[in-house]
C-alpha cells in the first residue's frame, strides 16, 4: 500500500489522529479542571485554563479535519489500486478462461472486498486509534483523580465484557458440536443411488422415484432444524450482545457512577468536587470503547478482504506464444480474422504484452469484471462522458433504470449479466485514453461496434478481433490460422480467410 502516495497519507493521517484524540481529552480535562477550580475554594482565576481549553479544542478540530482529510484519500486512492490490480490481474491471466477460473475460486465479492480494504484504510484504522487513545487518556485521568472511583466507574464496562465473553465461549464451543452435528444430518439426508441403479432398467424407475422422494422429505425436515438451530444460537449471540451495549451505555455507567461515588463521598473517601470528572469523563467512556468494538470489526472485515485479494492480484501469470508478424498498428483500424478461438485469445495476448498495461482497453470474449460504481468505472471524475459513451454502447438504458443511476455500485445495487458488462467495458474503453483498443467482435453486436469503431478510430489505434470475414470492414486485415499469420492484406481479403473458417 505504499504505491502512489497512500503510505505516507496512511502513516501523516495515524499521527494527526493521535493527535486529535490527545487534543479532545486535553480540552476536556481543562474543562473538567476549571469546573473544579470554580466549584471548589482553591482560589486563584481560571481564566488560563479557559484559554488554554479554547485553544486546544481549535488546534485538536483542525488536526483532526487534515487526518480525516488525508486518510479519507488514502482509501479512495487504495480502493483505485486494488481495482486496477484485480483488473490488470483477472486480463493478464491469459489465456481467457483462466483469468475466470481465478475470478470464480474468488467468488464474485471482490468488489465489496475493495470496499473493506478501503473502509479499514480510510476510516476505520485511524478511527480506531483515536479511539484507543481516547479511552485510555480517559483512563488514566481518571485514575490521577482517584483510583477507586475509577474503579467504580469502570465496573459495568467489565462486567458488559465479562457476559458479552462468557457467552460468546459458549456459543462458540456449542457450535463447534452442534453444528457438525446438524451438516451430518444434512449430509446423510442426501439421496444417494448407486450408478447401476440410476442408469438400470425402467422397471426401477419407481423405485428409484420413491428413494429420491423420502430423500427429499428428510432433507426438508433436516434443513428446518438446521434452519431453528442457526437461528437459536444467533439469537443467543445478539442477545449477549445487547446486555453488554447496555452495560456499556453512558446512563447505566452514570449509575454506578452517581451510587458508587455518593456512597465514597458519605463515607469521607471522597471530595465531593471530584465526583464531577467522573460524571462528565466515566459516562462518555461508553463511546470510544463502542466505536473500539466496532472499528475491529471493519478492520478484521477488512484484513480478510485484503488476503483474498492479495491471493488474485499476486497470482502468476501466464506469458502466451506470441503469433509471429502480429504487430500493434499505430493508427487506424486493424481487423484479424481468427476462426479458431483459441487463435483468437492468442492474438488478445499477443497484442496486449505489445503495449503498457495503462494504454491499452480490451473488450474480450469473457464477461468483464466490472468494479465500483458505474460511473467512476466508465470515466472516473467525468459523468457526463460516462453518460455519452454509455449511449454509444447501449447500455445508458440499463443504467438510468437503477435506483442510484450512474452512481450504482455493481454487485450491490446492480447485477449485471454478462453481456451488460461487456457494454460496460466498452463504454469505458470509449472514454479511455488508450493507445490500443481491442475489441472481440465475438463480444459485442455487429451495430454497437460498427458505431464504437467509428468513434474510436479518428483517436486512437483500433483492432478488431473477428471470427469470420462477415466482420470485416475496410482497412487493413490480417488472418490467423493455427498461431500463425497466414495473411496480410486490405479489405476484402482473399480465400484464405473463407477457407478458415
């Protein structure tokens, strides 16, 4: 993560939020100090401290605004890595159907796991470590006051996290049984026919027919306990986890606070003046230690996010036999008639190891992965040639007909189909400024790239990939046939192309 500047925003943005953190409990604590400077008969003007709260409280805010600032563009600039390391992986795994294999070991969530990644950089690891800080200068001012209040104030904080663990135990040692014991049922409930018998003679028909169909029923019966079950123990586990928010809100720690302290004050253990820091510093320990839980929740989400990734993007990748004679053209449209696919995903490789990974747009055969949201994905910072590209491809229909529009995030608000996500891909190869457009005529139809080719041609180098010569337009034209350049040539090209296909 150290690439185009997200390490040192990463690392500025961590010590601008410890600093934040320090400010606000400083300023507090000033506060809390002229309060009990006013309230008490130490005498003497408060008006330094007061001064001193107000210009801490500015300097923390505007600490504060620069890391959240800098680590906010940390993540974006992270999520934009990560997407152009999954892209550049899932194209470079040539041949095509080994770049989908990756992508489906993988699942099809990599785009919300770009989000995590993002989320954990940009928000939720600085925000945790204000947090920290937060909770433990709190702490430790309290414990300078009086270490048994702080005792007292901190007493429904562990018992929420000593109910909240205990449970959790249980859960977790229960469902290592429990659950083993309900995926067997699952297993066993399956109708398993031995080969003789389902390929037999039709005289087993109904035999066979009768097996599957208390299969079926157990299996229905099996999938409803595991279904009670699963919903039991979640409820269980929610459950324990309302108990301990509860312990940890800020009216049940001014509970203990308010019966804790008047108890120690009676009893002479205790300056009633010091009661006030408890009051206003114990019963807002409740917030940072709730965010702490939360934040390890998006920062564990998102380590995991980042291994998956990491397994996609650091996977090896497979150099094609380049087709010797094939070279990029520098202007204009190239179209090569490849009959045979395999001819055809070679000359995809050939051409893309020909030119820099960041000039070059591909509109495969293969679905393509569409990532983020639509409109940064078509043209980043530029909606308005998002919207006129999306037109060219035809897919502007599709888009405006989601609920957020051009801002949809595919695999959350939209699902495409692979044919929609090859128009997507070729809305973004329009905007694109590439030195090398290649497009799988075999991926698109004739009009949309009749209309693509005519736009991009006055711009930028195109090469068309076509299985037949039905697909070729004027120009030049080369034709491959078993890895090889068989010929070369201008519009319209001889028997040989007729001949391979």
């Amino acid at each position: 993560m150290s690439g185009d500047g997200i390490g040192w925003r990463v690392r500025t943005s961590l010590v601008l939020e410890a600093l934040g953190a320090v400010t606000t409990v400083a300023s507090l604590v000033l506060v809390v100090e002229v309060c009990r400077r006013l309230l008490g008969d130490s005498g003497g003007s408060p008006a330094v401290l007061v001064v001193s709260a107000v210009a801490v409280v500015l300097f923390g805010a505007a600490v504060q605004f620069v890391g959240r600032v800098l680590s906010r563009d940390a993540g974006t600039r992270t999520r934009e890595a990560l997407r152009a390391g999954v892209a550049f992986r899932l194209r470079a795994a040539l041949p095509a159907g080994a770049l989908h294999a990756s992508w489906r070991e993988h699942g099809t969530t990599l785009g919300r796991d770009i989000s995590s990644v993002g989320v954990m950089v940009g928000r939720a690891t600085p925000e945790f470590v204000s947090a920290v800080l937060v909770f433990v200068l709190s702490i430790g001012y309290l414990f300078w006051v009086d270490w048994l209040m702080a005792l007292v104030t901190l007493l429904p904080i562990l018992l929420g996290f000593g109910v909240f663990g205990f449970i959790s135990v249980r859960y977790a040692k229960e469902m290592k049984v429990d659950y083993e014991a309900n995926v067997s049922a699952l297993d066993s409930a399956r109708p398993v026919l031995p080969l003789g018998e389902r390929v037999g003679q039709a005289g087993t028909r109904a035999s066979v027919a009768a097996r599957t169909l208390r299969a079926a029923r157990e299996l229905t019966v099996q999938t409803d306990r595991f279904g009670e079950y699963f919903r039991q123990r979640i409820g269980e586990l929610l459950s324990g986890r309302a108990l301990a928010e509860i312990a940890f809100a800020p009216l049940t720690v001014l509970v203990f606070v308010l019966c804790g302290g008047g108890l120690l004050v009676q009893a002479g253990w205790l300056p009633a003046v010091d009661l006030l820091p408890f009051v206003v510093v114990g019963t807002g320990l409740a917030a940072p230690l709730l965010a702490i839980t939360y934040y390890l929740e998006e920062i564990g989400e998102g380590k995991l996010a980042a291994t998956r990734l990491g397994a996609v993007i650091a996977g090896t990748r497979e150099e094609p036999e380049p087709i010797e004679g094939l070279t990029v053209p520098e202007t204009g449209v190239l179209t090569v008639v490849a009959a045979d696919p395999r001819d055809a995903t070679r000359v995809v490789a050939t051409t893309s190891t020909q030119v820099p990974a960041d000039r070059i747009c591909v509109v495969d055969v293969e679905p393509a992965v569409v990532l983020g949201e639509i409109s940064a994905y078509i043209a980043d910072g530029r909606p308005a040639e998002a919207e006129r590209c999306a037109r060219i491809a035809r897919v502007h229909d599709l888009v405006a007909a989601t609920p957020k529009g051009y801002e949809s995030i595919v695999d959350i608000d939209v699902r495409l189909s692979p044919a929609e996500s090859q128009r997507l891909a070729l809305a973004r190869a329009l905007a694109a400024d590439s030195r090398l457009v290649v497009l799988d005529a075999r991926a698109l139809p004739a009009d949309v790239l009749a209309d693509a080719v005519a736009e991009l041609a006055p711009k930028t180098a195109v090469l068309v990939v076509t299985p037949d010569t039905a697909g070729v337009g004027t120009g030049e034209v080369r034709v491959v046939v078993d890895g090889h350049l068989a010929e070369s040539g201008t519009h319209p090209v001889s028997a040989i192309a007729e001949e391979s296909r």
